[in-house]
C-alpha cells in the first residue's frame, strides 16, 4: 500500500495567516492526489483534485502543488470558517490511502 | 442536487453482522462507482470498500477482506455493505461516496453522505 505522510498533525494561525499543509507519498503517484476538508461532525468536502484543481465553488483562497512526491495545499488567507481537518489522498492505486490529517485551529 | 443517505448502523455485539446500505438520488445511479469509508472515533479516514457502477468490480482494503462484502442494486439506487464478524476495531462512522467515474481504480470520491455509526461492543 501506498503511504502518505502529512505535516504537521496541528497548527494554529491568525486569521489573515498563510497556511501551508505538506504530504508526501511513498512512491510515485503522480497527480492522483486530493485534499479534502472535514469540519468536526460532517463528512469530508473534496476541495482540490488531481494535486491542484481547485473543485467548483471551493474559494480561491486554497490552492495545492506538486513537485515529484511531495504536496502542498495551502490557504492564502485563513479565515475562521477555515476550522476543520485536512487529509490528503491518494487515488493512484488501490487501496486508496488519506494522510493521517492537520487540524487547523484559530490562534 | 446529489445525496446521499447511509442507514443501518448500530451498537453490536464482537463477532456480529450488520448490513449498511446507501440511497443514492440525483444522478444517473448505474454510471458511477461508490465507494465506503470509515472513520474510527477521533482518527482519521479509511477507504474500505468500492464497486463498480455495473457492479462486476468489487475491491476492499485488506482489513475488511473476507468479512465484508460490498454490493449494489441499481434498480433501487441503493449500495449496500455487509459487515461479518465484526470487531472492535471496525467501530465508527461509516460514509458512502459517489465516485467522478465507473471503474474505482485510478479515481475518486467527490461527494459524502452524512455517514451511519457502527459501534461494536460486548
């Protein structure tokens, strides 16, 4: 199975802040990767595909790259609603593997 | 408008089953995979499950191999997922989600249901 790894496991920032999330996989997988947001009782939310299509309705705000294995999503400017955790995915090969998750909290 | 309804969860005891089932509305039901994922209690996503749109694709992750099995009746819009001897560690909530595609390798789930919890417990 494919491996993903994300950091760092929490953060917290100022409203306004730029936020920057990495994941990296253990092998070559590579634009299969999604980012998706889960606020705390809710299912998760697809906010960016394919490392770095931003899914319709999803602010401008989020944005991911990829360079080999590594991924980077980030939020330009946080903004309270922002709470939640992100997992970064895989969908290059099956299982289908998500990082363990980075709780963004308000400072 | 997609949604996406998982009923079925329960409190059951190790070594039960449980049957959660799925009903899908909104789109062209057939013409897409779906796909399962679970969330144990204060963890983080995984992916257990996914079926072709036509059904004749199934795939698990290795934790669930052997015990559950995922199915599909596409004249009721509805997939299903036959959990067999359950453990402790198959407790938490469990989503469905309607994949971009048909096939489930090399694609993803971009929408979730509100997801149905499992509790196994003696």
């Amino acid at each position: 199975d494919i491996q993903m790894t994300q950091s760092p496991s929490s953060l917290s920032a100022s409203v306004g802040d730029r936020v920057t999330i990495t994941c990296q996989a253990s092998q070559d997988i590579g634009i299969f990767l999604n980012w998706y947001q889960q606020k705390p009782g809710k299912s998760p939310q697809l906010l960016i595909s394919d490392a770095s299509n931003l899914e319709a309705g999803v602010p401008s705000r989020f944005s991911g790259t990829a360079s080999g294995t590594d991924f980077t999503f980030t939020i330009r400017s946080l903004q309270p609603e922002d709470i939640a955790t992100y997992y970064c995915q895989q969908y290059d090969s099956l299982p289908r593997t998500f990082g363990p998750g980075t709780k963004v909290n308000i400072k | 408008e997609i949604q996406l309804l998982e009923s079925g969860g329960d409190l059951v005891q190790p070594g039960g089953s449980l049957r959660l089932s799925c009903a899908a509305s909104g789109f062209a039901f057939k013409s897409y995979a779906m796909t399962w994922v679970r969330q144990a209690p204060g963890k983080g996503l995984e992916w257990v499950s996914g079926i072709s749109g036509s059904g004749s694709r199934i795939h698990y992750a290795d934790s669930v191999k052997g015990r559950f099995t995922i199915s599909r009746d596409n004249s009721k819009n509805t997939v299903y997922l036959q959990m067999d001897s359950l453990g402790v560690e198959d407790t938490g909530v469990y989503y469905c989600g309607k994949d971009m595609g048909m096939i489930v390798v090399k694609d993803y789930s971009h929408f979730w249901g509100q997801g149905t919890r499992v509790t196994v417990s003696s």
